[in-house]
C-alpha cells in the first residue's frame, strides 16, 4: 500500500505526513480498550469486594493466628460468630474503605495488564492477530497480569490485613484503626519499602492465581461454547452460536471455577503473606522473610496449616469471581465507550 500522501502548509511550505485513518483508528481503539479495562474493571471489582469482603475478613483472622498461642478460633463458623459477638456485622466490614480502593486498581489492573499480554503474544508473531489466543497463551496473559498487578497490590493488602487484624495486647479488645494511621504508622518505622513487606508472597498469589484465574475461566467458558455448539447442523449455525455471549448461569460457572481455581491452588503463599503482613509494626518484623516465615508455619502446623482458612475463602471468592466477569463482560459487550 502507498504511503499516505503530506499535507502541504500553505504559509510556510512544510510538509506534514498525513497519518493513515485505519492507524487513527487503531489507536483510538487502543486508549478505549484500555479506559474500558480501567473503568469496567473498577466496577467489577467494587462490586466483588462487597459480596466477599465478610469472608475475607474472616480468612485473615484465621491464617493470622499466632503460632506460639492456643488457636482463638477454631474454624470459620466459630470467627464469624466469635467477631460478630464482639464487633458486629459492622466489624466484618472494618476497613473496607482501602480495599475497595484496593479492588478497583487491582481488578482495573488485571484486565488492563491481561489485555496488553495479548497485545504481546500477537505482537510476537507467534499467534496470528485475526485467530483466537489458545488456553495455554490465555494461562501466560493471566500471569503476566497478575506479576504486574501484585506491585500495585502488596502495599493495599498490607494496610487491608493490619486493619482487619489489629495487634494488641492479650485479653485486650482491639482498637479499630483508620488506613491514614496505618500508613503513617508502617512509614515512620520502616519508610518506603515497608509498604512492600510481603510482596513475595503476593508476587506469587498473583501470577499463579492470575494465570488459574483467567485460564480457568476461558478454559470453562470455551467448553460451555463447544457443547451449546454441539447440535448445530451447518457451519453457519455454529459460528453464530459460538460468536453469542454465554447464557449468564453459564459466565457464573466458568468466573466461579476462575476465583476457586485461582485462590485454592497458591493458598500457602497467600496464608504466609498474611501472617507477615500481620504483624506487629517494628523491629519484630525485620529479618523475616518469606521463606523464613514459611518454614515456620510448616513445622509448627504442616500442611494444615498453610491452608488454614482455605474452605472460607473458596466459598467466597466463588460467587465474587462469577460477579466480577459478569459485570466486566456484560459492561464491555453492552456499554462500549466507543
């Protein structure tokens, strides 16, 4: 194709390249993608924190408790009913102010960071831009995601956990804590790179999580498309059912399988970020790293330990991931920005 041709200033006689309208309007395409990935996904994600944040609180309460005590709680019924006792619903909720903050960039970021990992993989070569990415591609867009999207996470997930879980003294009821005293607090004693205290942990959760969080979902909606496709007698039928979105109990599975998939299969890391990032600001957390304290935790409560808290979380993180990829998915399909 030729060059488009300049554009000749009449009074000084320059000429300004003239610039393709299909480039035009790939890049806008592109900057409306990525306010969709970015406005959707902060949608999403507030409407996911308030479905599961109950249980999350709960899930904290139980990885965090101290390994050289008599365990406070003994399951999840047992925490819920214990802090309901003591704080009311309204405790479950304690600090929800940073995490929903927390859960619009991190959701806004995942499916921002998501969409540049297929931008990467076609630009690779390696997959043809007209053909859909294959499962193990959208497994690599996930973690890719995820790796990126844990640096945005680890300093809102370390005021969330110190929140939710104030240290005090024993017998002692725990004072409610605001986010600015927790930021102020982790500055003032270890400066910037405290905000990063448990980023190992999270770097993990996140880039293993994103990739089963994502690749579950299209992995289940894939198959969800191939068996409603499955008695279409001509090509015609099948690539009209196959372009049609999923029925919306079906995109509820496939999220759910996503949010399960994504939280049981790298729960140690996120139960040894959570016991680092509860911690008593100070000099009791120096030293401590991420293998340290998970040699700790196995040789104090083994296996079990490590997942303590697991069954809650996959209870909750199930309808929260089906509401998150139905409302990001029915916001870009219905609602485009363009």
């Amino acid at each position: 194709m030729a060059a488009p041709s300049p554009i000749i200033d009449q009074a000084s006689g320059t000429a300004t390249p003239k610039v393709a309208p299909h480039t035009l309007l790939q890049a806008r395409s592109s900057a409306v993608e990525a306010l969709e990935d970015v406005v959707y996904g902060s949608v999403a994600g507030i409407v996911g924190k308030y479905i599961e944040y109950p249980f999350d609180t709960v899930k904290v309460r139980l990885q965090s408790q101290p390994s050289h005590l008599p365990l406070r709680y003994t399951g999840p019924l047992d925490c819920f009913r214990q802090s309901i006792k003591a704080e009311g619903l309204a405790g479950l909720y304690r600090g929800i102010s940073a995490p929903l903050a927390g859960a619009a960039l991190e959701n806004s970021s995942l499916f921002y960071f998501e969409r540049l990992g297929r931008e990467l993989v076609y630009g690779s070569g390696v997959v043809a831009k007209d053909e859909p990415l294959p499962l193990k591609a959208l497994f690599f867009t996930g973690a890719f995601s995820g790796s990126f999207t844990s640096l945005v996470l680890t300093p809102i997930e370390l005021v969330k956990c110190k929140i939710q879980v104030p240290s005090t003294a024993q017998g002692q009821t725990p004072t409610p804590l605001r986010p600015t005293a927790v930021i102020k607090d982790i500055y003032r004693h270890h400066g910037l790179r405290g905000f990063f205290h448990g980023g190992v942990g999270t770097l993990i959760r996140e880039g293993g999580g994103g990739a089963a969080w994502f690749g579950s979902k299209e992995t289940v909606s894939k198959m969800f498309h191939n068996l409603n496709a499955k008695h279409a007698t001509t090509d015609e039928e099948r690539a009209s059912i196959l372009s049609r979105p999923l029925p919306i109990w079906q995109q509820a599975l496939a999220g759910a399988s996503g949010g399960v998939s994504y939280n049981f299969l790298f729960f140690p890391a996120d139960t040894i970020k959570s016991r680092m990032q509860t911690a008593p600001i100070g000099d009791s957390v120096r030293g401590k790293s991420f293998i340290t304290e998970g040699v700790t935790l196995w040789k104090q409560h083994g296996l079990r330990g490590m997942y303590r808290g697991c069954g809650i979380t996959c209870i909750r993180s199930a309808p929260s991931s089906a509401f998150i990829f139905i409302v990001f998915d029915g916001l870009k399909t219905y609602f485009p920005l363009q």
